[in-house]
C-alpha cells in the first residue's frame, strides 16, 4: 500500500493543529488511519480484486486466507506500517498466492486436476474429496504404457480402480467382456514426472491496497475527528 505522508497539502493544516492539540494526538490519528487503510483493502476489495482474476471454486477463500498486520503500538510516526497480506502455512493453495500475485513457478505439480476428477465435473467446481491424491490407492510413480500391462493392471485394480496409464491417472469404471472386451475409465490427473507449472502475474493484493489508499486522507479526517473529540470535549 501506499505511504501515508503527512506533509501533503491536503492534511497538513489539520496535522498541524493535531500536534498543537496533544504530543499523542497525531500518531495515534496517523497509526489508526494505517490500520484502518489495511482493514478497508481486505474487507472492501481484496476478494473483488481476486474474483476477477481467477477461477472461484471456494466462497471466501482469499477472505480466509489473507491477513491484517496492524502497525506497532508507537508513537514515532516513522516507525509505523500495516499490512494486508497472505497467511503463510495455512494451506498450499494459500501458500502458492505470493506466485499469483508476481508470477513466477511453482515446482512439484506432477498431477494436474483435469474436469472428471471435479464435482459435477465442472472446471469452476472443487475436486471431490474421494478424487483426493491422497485418497486415491495407485502406483502414482510407474505409468503403464502397453496395452497388455494395462488391460491386465485393470483387471487386477477391477471396477472403480486407479491406474496411472501414460501421462493420465484414470479410474476404471467398468469392464464387460460381452461381445469383446470393453474397459470404461475417467482421466482424473494429467501425468508428468518432475514437472513445474509457470504462472503468470496476476495481482490482487497490490491492487486492494491501492484502492483503499486513494480513501487515506478521508480516513485520516476521521481519526483526527477522534482526537479532537476526545480533547475538546
């Protein structure tokens, strides 16, 4: 976000008569107004910014996943900073947002969720927690590539199995035999060992934060109003 600088022609008067009024009164309009500019980025336009960015298959997942940093309880107005931002550890989807918001690569991404493997087998849907990688038995390391070692892996797994056949993991859903052999399967994850996805930039926290800036000098007027109410009173 944005420094907040009290020397602009907009507020100096009144950060004028703040310090006239009492030596706290201006640091603490100028830490809650900081405090306030981050709350206002989170709770007014952070989710927006991501909306239209991305994919929403979570209502309020980047409500739930970013974080307000308050500034330090001081009075030298230098030393005062606040933040929104992204919580670290929470999940690894939370934990990827900092390549969202600047671009870069994320390694590790051997499986790729593909549609079958989300609910009602729509992209804009979560996967399906019995698609869950972990929940799914599968030699998830050695694909299959003859048809012969296929056909006999998919009698071995049987019907609503998992095999990794090439560069897809698929569910066996059925088998029949009548008039021929038939083996139905569902692509679940594309397949590629040691594989890194780039990502390119697309940022919603910076833009949050520059939204709720521009309303900085109202939200200083209202700070300073509370000082003054609470001095003049």
């Amino acid at each position: 976000m944005q420094a907040f600088n009290v020397n602009t022609d907009e507020v100096v008067k009144l950060s004028n008569k703040l310090e006239k009024l009492h030596k706290s009164a201006l640091p603490i309009a100028v830490r809650g107004t900081l405090n306030d500019v981050a709350f206002e980025a989170k709770q007014k336009f952070v989710e927006k910014e991501f909306n239209k960015q991305f994919i929403i298959r979570k209502r309020n997942f980047i409500k739930a996943h970013t974080i307000v940093n308050k500034s330090i309880n001081t009075f030298n107005v230098n030393q005062m900073q606040s933040e929104m931002g992204v919580i670290k550890g929470k999940s690894q989807a939370g934990d990827e947002l900092d390549v969202q918001e600047f671009g870069g690569v994320i390694k590790k991404r051997e499986f790729i969720p593909m549609n079958p493997s989300r609910a009602s087998k729509s992209p804009s849907k979560l996967i399906s927690k019995r698609f869950y990688l972990q929940n799914i038995k599968a030699k998830k390391d050695k694909p299959i590539f003859k048809n012969q070692d296929f056909i006999r892996a998919a009698f071995k797994v049987g019907k609503n199995g998992f095999l990794l056949f090439e560069n897809i993991l698929i569910q066996i859903r059925n088998i029949t035999k009548k008039n021929g052999l038939f083996i139905k399967m569902e692509p679940l994850y594309s397949y590629e060992k040691g594989r890194s996805i780039t990502l390119k930039k697309s940022p919603f926290i910076e833009p949050s934060g520059l939204k709720a800036s521009k309303n900085m000098n109202n939200i200083f007027y209202e700070n300073a109003q509370k000082q003054f109410d609470k001095y003049l009173r």
